[in-house]
C-alpha cells in the first residue's frame, strides 16, 4: 500500500522536529518535507503534491488559514490543524468538523487525529474536507477576519506567543515594551524577562488593547502604564523614559502620540 505523503508546516524547529518524531512512528505516514512558513509551503505544495498537512494556525507573514485560502480547490490536501487558539475559535473549528490538534497535546489525541485523516483519505472524502475549509474560513471572516484574535482586546486580555519552542501565555500589562528587529519582536517584561518571537511589529499591534499601546516609532511600541515621563533627546528630538530607566526615542512620524499624554 502506497504511504500518505505528509508535510509539516511550522515556524518553531523544535515543533516540526516533534512532529515528525511522531509521525515516524506511523508506517503508512511518509514525511516528504518541512516548511516554516506559508510561502514556503505554498511551493512545496506544488512540486510534491503531498496527501496531507500539519499545519500551524499561527504563523508569522501569512496564517495557516490565509496560506490554505491561496490553495486552489483541487489541490488542498487533508489538512490537520495545529493552533493555539482560545476556546471561542476551537467551536468553530469543532462545529465544522476541522481535526486539530491543541498545544500541548498528548500522544493520544495526536493519534486520534492522524487516524481521522487517514480514513478521510481511504474514503476518498476530501470533498467533504474541501467544504468544511470553506465554511470554517467563512466563518472566520465574518468573526473578524482570519487571523484576527477572537476575543475583545484589553489589558488583561493575555496573549500567546512562540518563543524557544514554547508557547508562552503573557497578560498585556505585564508588557513593558516591545522592540522590533526584522521579522522578529523582542518582548520586555515587567519582571525583566525578555521574549523573542518571530512575528511583525504590525501584526503584534494588531493583537494589543489600542487604549493601552502605543506606536511611537516604527521598531517601538509602549505600555502607556509604564511611562515616567517625556524627556529631551538628540536633536531637538524627544523619547519616552519607562519605569525600568529605559528611555526609547518617539520617531519624527510619530510625535503626534504626546497627545496622548497631555
């Protein structure tokens, strides 16, 4: 019998490297590549036309649902979902009958979920698996978008990150700044900790309570909480003094944010 040509799409190392240990334990599972982001999955769709995808939900530049959407109708394998979404979108992606697996998860249930795709791809249902991608993107779009958060934003809203290979559930006011560098986002805590995450500083934004955060130059956003005081820099320029003695300076196209502080 022919094996299931199986890809694994992750931004994590570690995750794709703990999926595979898993899968290799499944003699009719094939492992024929590894991508860590949608663009590069989008290619290895095309040249190995694989059966069936882990596929993380949240993943920096494009989600796993946007990378799915760009997939032509004919040529979406079997997809089980990997995610850290909150309670709200796991009843979506449950009502629409979508395997996923939760991280962490256990042995058990990530074979539970390998063996439901397995018997899809048996029973040629993949036109079933087809319609509950589209409804479940349907759905999604019309709760906010896909990708967007799924719970109201706010201070004590928590949010989760990937950072060394683990999820990592943070409260927002525990956030004392965050540092752009690249495709990355350095997380500094109140508690001194330091957080490196691969996601865009406009996409960690998008995820902040707007009342709370605010941009004040292209690589910075601050906790308003924790501004000390406005003080004169370089220039003629002027920044932002934090708590901690950190000062951060506001960017030209950003000294409108002193506004705020009046």
């Amino acid at each position: 019998m022919n094996r299931i040509k199986t890809l694994i799409i992750d931004d994590e190392k570690p995750a794709r490297r703990a999926l595979r240990g898993l899968l290799a334990k499944d003699p009719e599972i094939e492992v024929v590549g590894e991508a860590m982001d949608g663009e590069e999955a989008l290619e290895l769709i095309r040249a190995l036309q694989p059966q069936l995808l882990f596929l993380d939900v949240q993943m920096p530049m494009m989600t796993g649902l946007e990378m799915i959407e760009r997939l032509p109708a004919t040529a979406r394998p079997a997809v089980v979902f990997v995610t850290a979404y909150d309670q709200h979108a796991l009843t979506a992606f449950n009502h629409h009958a979508v395997d996923y697996l939760v991280k962490p998860f256990s042995d058990s249930r990530f074979d539970a979920a390998v063996e439901r795709a397995k018997q899809r791809l048996r029973s040629g249902a993949l036109a079933a698996t087809e319609q509950t991608l589209r409804t479940l993107l349907a759905h999604l779009q019309q709760n906010g978008g896909v990708g967007a958060p799924v719970t109201p934003v706010n201070e004590h809203a928590r949010i989760v990150v990937k950072a060394d290979g683990q999820l990592h559930f943070i409260n927002q006011r525990d956030i004392r700044w965050v540092e752009g560098q690249g495709d990355f986002a350095k997380i500094h805590l109140k508690d001194n900790h330091r957080l490196l995450v691969r996601m865009t500083m406009t996409r960690f934004e998008s995820s902040l309570d707007p009342a709370q955060f605010v941009r004040i130059h292209k690589s910075t956003i601050v906790n308003l909480a924790s501004v000390r005081r406005v003080v004169p820099m370089m220039a003629r320029s002027r920044g932002m003094e934090l708590d901690d003695g950190a000062q951060l300076p506001i960017g030209p196209s950003y000294r409108s944010v002193l506004d705020r502080l009046k």
